[in-house]
C-alpha cells in the first residue's frame, strides 16, 4: 500500500510534510484535510478549524483533555472517527478511532498526523528527492549506500 503526500508551503513560508486525508463527519459526509506528518506527535489532532464539523461526534468522555507541545498547554475535545487515505491505486485505505480536536484557533495552523495513525505505516518524508509517503505491505522501501 502507498499512499502519496506532498511538500506544502505553510503561512509562515516554511515548507513541511503532508498528506491529505478523509475525513467522516456524518453518515456517509467526507471533508478533506491537510495533516502535518510530525514523527514526534504522540496522537493526532484535529486543527480547530474543524471543530464545528466535528464536534457532534465528540465522544463521551467526561474528562477535557488538554494537549501539550512547544507552544504549550491547549484544551480539546476527543472525537470517534474514520480517516481514509487514497493510496496510489486509486483505493481508500481507513483507520478508526478517537482522535483530539484543538478547541483554541491560535493552537495549530494545519491538523497534525501522529503516531496513533502513522504506526501503522512506514512514514518516509524526503526532502531532497521531494518524496512524502506512507507505506504499507506489499510496498516497502530499502536504504542502500550509493555506489
């Protein structure tokens, strides 16, 4: 399995890793969603931008979870939902589960793809060659010493 992500220009013109995904927000509604490919976020997490799609599917979770990074403590909600990749073959490939959703605007500009989800895969982001991909089996990738 492939799925192909691409290099993308940020507001503050630094260029970072994504990779679009679908996202179920109701019985049988897709939304597109730019993730950040971030090797050091433990789960993935939803812009707020999202937060009015996606907050009727908040799960019942009586705790409010606060997310922590570089820029400190923000709240979230916690969601249940599907989100599907479209590998190179033209399929969806889904993963399920309980995903945050940054409840602050200021929080993150782009919705951030971790480890929850991207465990699931081989995550290779290239800048040089300008490649981004998630791979699963029966694709692989192997690191040889040029000749």
């Amino acid at each position: 399995m492939h799925v192909n992500g691409d290099w993308f220009v940020c507001e503050d013109g630094d260029i970072r890793p994504v990779v679009i995904g679908l996202v179920k927000i109701g019985a049988g509604q897709l939304i597109e969603v730019t993730f950040l490919l971030d090797a050091g976020a433990d789960r993935t997490v939803f812009s707020s931008g999202f937060l009015s799609e996606l907050a009727p599917l908040k799960s019942s979770e009586a705790e409010q979870i606060y997310l922590a990074g570089v820029g400190g403590r923000v709240s979230s909600i916690t969601v249940n939902t599907t989100i599907g990749f479209t590998r190179d073959d033209g399929n969806v490939v889904t993963v399920r589960g309980s995903f945050a959703v940054f409840t602050e605007s200021d929080a993150a500009e782009l919705s951030v793809l971790g480890r929850d989800v991207t465990n699931n895969f081989s995550v290779i982001y290239d800048h040089p060659n300008q490649i981004v991909a998630l791979l699963a089996a029966p694709h692989y990738y192997e690191i040889r010493k040029a000749s």
